[in-house]
C-alpha cells in the first residue's frame, strides 16, 4: 500500500540560459499517463519552432517505481529526460510533469553540459512548485445491521473515512475509503463498538 506523498499543485514556467540556448521549463499537476501526453502536445503547439521539446513525468508517488516517463527528443541519448526525471524523483514530489523546451543558441554543450543543463533547469522550476499531501484511501467492505448504521458513520467521520457506496437489503452493505494509517484503529472501535461482530473485509484496492 502506498504512503501518502506529496503532489503538484500549479503551474509553473521558467527560463534560463545557457551559452546561448534557451531552456524554458514547464512543471504540471499530472496524474495519469494520457494527461502528460497531452501537456507534451500543447508544448508542441505553443513552441513549434523549439529544437526539443525533453520531458519527464511521475504520475503518481516520486518514489512510484513504475509510472514514468520520460524522453530525450532528439538530444543525446541519457543527456535530457533521465537527468529530469532523477530530479523530479529526488524531489519528494509525485503527481508532475516537466517538460524544457529547448531554443538551440548555436553552440554545442556536450554530453555533461547538456544533463546540467536540463536536470538544473528542472531543479530551478521545482523552487516555484507548490505541493499538498494526497492522502492514501484503502477501500473495504463492511455488512452490519440497521441499528448500527449511525454509529458506524459516525466512527467513519473520526477517522476522516468516506463511504463510497451504501446498499440497504436484509442488512446495510458499505463501501468505505479509510485512510491507510487509521485503518488498524478503526477496525478495533468497530470491534468494541458490536462486541467484535463487525469486521472489515481484507483490502479491496
């Protein structure tokens, strides 16, 4: 189960120079694959006249060791999107993407001084970048009868849980989103509150 992390919250756009090229740095709040695609091709659209257009993403925690991406764009191989995303990682922050568009000024910066280039071009952005914690939810299902239904959502609110959906049959079927770290407690007021008849179903994420 994953922690709850830090995610991006604005938008942020900053330029530097070097040697005479132009990197701009575009970070955004992204939370899916799809939507880094498409803050790419806006990217495009705005600068269509950019040399590169190198990016990074990491759609979910910054220590998620599965959704990224990342791509050089025509630099040299490993000198641009790698540089970037180690970056964006290091920064604890999950949920962005960058993307630099590079304005080639005419002289060649080599292997070392492109990765300089584009990975502090990101860590100079990050400075303006906002972030807020994304709280994990774990989602459980629990049966209980009519009477207890007040005193479950009002435990429910304590732990800052939401019910997600409700059907009312021979008993009261929930489903619930806990927050991780208050899962364990919950459970135990449950238990004390129906003499351990209530249990949550093992985890249903």
């Amino acid at each position: 189960m994953t922690k709850s992390y830090l995610i991006a919250t604005n938008d942020v756009v900053d330029e530097t120079i070097v040697t005479r090229s132009r990197f701009i740095c575009y970070l955004h709040p992204c939370d899916s694959t799809e939507k880094a695609k498409e803050l790419i091709k806006a990217s495009q659209i705005l600068h269509p006249q950019a040399n590169h257009h190198c990016y990074a993403f990491v759609v979910g925690s910054a220590q998620d060791s599965q959704g990224y991406g990342f791509s050089d764009d025509g630099e040299p191989s490993g000198t641009a999107g790698r540089p970037m995303l180690a970056v964006l990682q290091g920064s604890g922050i999950g949920q962005v993407c960058a993307i630099v568009v590079r304005y080639f000024g005419g002289t060649k910066l080599g292997t070392g001084g492109l990765q300089r280039a584009y990975g502090g071009s990101v860590r100079q952005a990050l400075t303006f970048l906002q972030s807020k914690t994304k709280i994990a939810m774990v989602h459980k299902t629990l049966a209980c009868q009519y009477s207890q239904v007040n005193d479950i959502l009002h435990l429910l609110s304590m732990v800052e849980g939401k019910v997600i959906s409700q059907a009312y049959q021979q008993a009261v079927e929930f489903e619930l989103a806990i927050p991780w770290d208050k899962v364990d407690s919950f459970q135990q007021q449950l238990q004390t509150m129906s003499s351990g008849q209530l249990v949550l179903s093992k985890d249903n994420e």
